[in-house]
C-alpha cells in the first residue's frame, strides 16, 4: 500500500450516521509543516473538530503539538472537539513516544486520543468516527438549547459540519 504525505493543504468530505441522521463533514489537511503555517490558521475560524496528528516515531512531531493545540484553541470555535492522534502505530518499534505520555497529555488537556496507521488503515475510521460523533453531540445539544433551532433541526436529516470561514474583518486572512 502506498502513502503520501500532504503538501500545503488538503480537502475531503466525510459521511457517517448518528442518531439516525447523515452527518456530513468537511476535511481539511492542513499538513503542519511550517511553511504553509499563515493560510493553515484561517482554515481554523469556524472549525468545530481537529484531529493533531503526530508521528510516533518523531519525538519532534510530538513535541510540536502543544503549540498547535493552542494555535487551535486560540483561533477555533470555543466548543471545538479535539482529538490527538498518534499515527504510524505500523512501525511501534521505531516508537519514540509511548503511549502513556501520550494519553496522559491528552487527559491533562481533555482531548480524546486514538493510536492509528495510515499506512494500514487501522484505527483511522475509528478516530474519524469518533471525532464526528462528540462533534455531532455538541452540536446537537446546541439546538435543542436554542428553542427556534430545535424545530429546524427536527427536520433536518443532514448536519454539515461548516467549512472554514474567511476573516470578516476586512484585513488579510493570516
């Protein structure tokens, strides 16, 4: 199986069932290479989920992800599911950050946490799953608080998770 890595930015559209409604969500691969960083941050501004991926057998990629975790917090929707990811369990003995560290900085800042491998495929649906339901939850309580949005979303058989917004202040986007 091949793989590739993302370069700048990419987008897909994923589709699961909750509740017995299509939730339709928008994917945006933001990379995290730092070059791309200043467009990655406007792909923030309206997010409700993020997955920060790491490579387990880069203790750098690793080390890099409290700043992007406050890079999300900072700029996201302040009800944003956030999900750390370690990927290429495939090649565990390469590993160069345990599991443990992993989930107990994912407990400490309430974040979910997942093991997978793209190269594999395990665990990936998973964490997407996962990730789009808890969204899918706050989302949907967010209605049934609002009394006009409960009747709307009573009907509604599709929730699209919204795709990045631009800046509405008028100035640039990054």
């Amino acid at each position: 199986m091949d793989s590739k890595s993302t370069i700048g930015v990419e987008f897909a559209t994923r589709t699961i069932e909750v509740d017995s409604k299509i939730i339709k969500a928008q994917v945006w691969d933001t990379a995290g290479q730092e070059r791309y960083r200043a467009i990655t941050k406007a792909y923030y501004r309206g997010a409700v989920g993020a997955l920060l991926v790491y490579d387990m057998s880069k203790r750098g990629s690793y080390e890099g992800i409290p700043r992007w975790l406050k890079e999300v917090r900072d700029l996201a929707d302040s009800n944003i599911v956030i999900m750390l990811v370690g990927n290429k369990s495939d090649l565990s003995h390469l590993r160069a950050v345990s599991t443990d560290e992993a989930k107990a900085f994912a407990a400490t800042n309430k974040l979910s946490f997942f093991e997978t491998s793209a190269l594999d495929s395990s665990n990936v649906e998973a964490a997407f799953q996962n990730l789009l339901t808890e969204t899918y939850e706050i989302i949907s309580s967010k209605f049934k608080a609002e009394p006009d949005d409960d009747m709307h979303m009573g009907v509604r058989t599709t929730c699209s998770i919204p795709p990045p917004q631009p800046d509405q202040s008028g100035g640039k986007c990054c």
